[in-house]
C-alpha cells in the first residue's frame, strides 16, 4: 500500500500559467520534503516543513512555494512555470530531521512538462 | 559538506553478486549512511542503512568500514528487476540537516 501518494503522476501545463503538484502521506510523519529531479541528475531539496514550519533551501527560485494545511497533507505551486521547470518532482517524508536516523519514504513522483 | 562519490555505472551478470561502492570520507562520527535505489520514472526507494557495523536487510547487505569512510552495498543475487540507479546518501548540516545525494550508480543487470 502505497505510503507517500502523489497526485498526478503526470501533468502538463503551460509556460507562465500556474499549477499545484499535490502529496499525501499516510505515515503521520513529522517532516515533508520536495524535491526537483531533472533528467539523468539526482534529487535536489526544495524547501521541507517540520510540523508547520517551513525550512527553504537558500537557492530555491522565489517562483516555488509550498503550503502544508495539516499533517497528512503538502502541496507545491509553481506560481509561473518555464520550461527550465519540467521535471520530476518528488514527495518525501520522514518521523524527524534532527535524529541521526533519519529515514526518509519517497513517493512516486509527479513528472512535470511546461508547454 | 559530506558528499559521496560513487562509479558512474556498473554491469553486473543476473544471477551474481552485485558489490556497489561508496566513498564518504568526510562522514561526520555519528551520521548514517543510506542507500537508496531509483528504477526508471519512479521516486527512489529506501534499501538500507548503517552507521558502524554492516548491516543485513532481506534486499541487501551493507558493509561499512572500520574508519567509516566508505561502503560497499551488496546485492546477493542480482536479478533484471534490480536494474537502477543506486544512491548512497550521507546528511550534512546546513542550517538543518538534509540529504545529500550523490551523482549515483547506474547498475545494469544483464541476462
């Protein structure tokens, strides 16, 4: 059974017209992260939320946001997407970010393409 | 920051051990190391983790060694299914910890 679900797998928007890249966990886990994943490189963190507050990576365009309006739920827009944003994006979460053991579950990913 | 470094790609016979190894010589003394696989268009997958001792799970074995600056994850017997790209992954501090993940390893199990 599918633990971190990400909805749709598959989405097509167009160049500068927003869109909202949804995830949900049945883990009741603590920490949710986004991650953009570009053809043959690895992951690369977005911003992720400890409970309700928000941790974005320094280098994160201003055009990613997220929202998190309870536990189970964590959603990222892309306020004016370009081309350079077709991607793979990926959902994570985890019980805690400060253990050492810090195990994170990803979903399958929503692939991204900007027409 | 730790990093890790690992091969590019990797060819291993179905059916024979698949040994992939990782360098993470900065590893601070009580961070683990993870390993995560990735099989084509879907969201990385957890395999296992250890911090000292090597460390057995039903989809592979990791060995780590004494000084902790490398791995070796082993797969025992490596079927088609297990083609993917395997990540060995270490946490740094930046303001908060976060995985940091390397350039990966590109495993082709061949028939």
């Amino acid at each position: 059974d599918a633990m971190v679900i990400q909805n749709p797998r598959y989405q097509v928007t167009q160049f500068g017209k927003p869109v909202t890249l949804s995830c949900s966990q049945t883990l009741n886990h603590n920490v949710m992260y986004w991650y953009q994943q570009k053809s043959s490189q690895a992951p690369k963190l977005l911003f992720h939320y400890y409970d309700k507050d928000f941790n974005n990576e320094a280098d994160t365009p201003d055009n990613f946001q997220s929202r998190r309006p309870n536990t189970s739920f964590c959603f990222l827009d892309i306020r004016s997407p370009g081309l350079g944003d077709a991607a793979m994006y990926l959902c994570a979460t985890s019980r805690d970010v400060i253990l050492a053991k810090n195990i994170q579950y990803f979903g399958a990913g929503t692939r991204l393409s900007v027409l | 920051d730790a990093k890790t470094t690992q091969p590019t790609s990797m060819d291993c016979a179905e059916g024979r051990a698949a040994n992939l190894p990782c360098n993470h010589s900065t590893i601070s003394g009580n961070e683990y190391v993870y390993w995560y696989r990735q099989i084509h268009s879907q969201g990385p997958q957890y395999i296992i983790h250890g911090l000292k001792n090597n460390e057995t799970n039903e989809m592979a074995s990791l060995i780590i060694t004494e000084d902790r600056k490398s791995s070796t994850l082993i797969l025992p017997h490596a079927t088609l299914r297990d083609t993917a790209v395997y990540y060995c992954i270490v946490r740094a501090y930046s303001g908060t910890y976060k995985y940091i993940f390397g350039t990966g390893t590109r495993l082709k199990v061949l028939a």
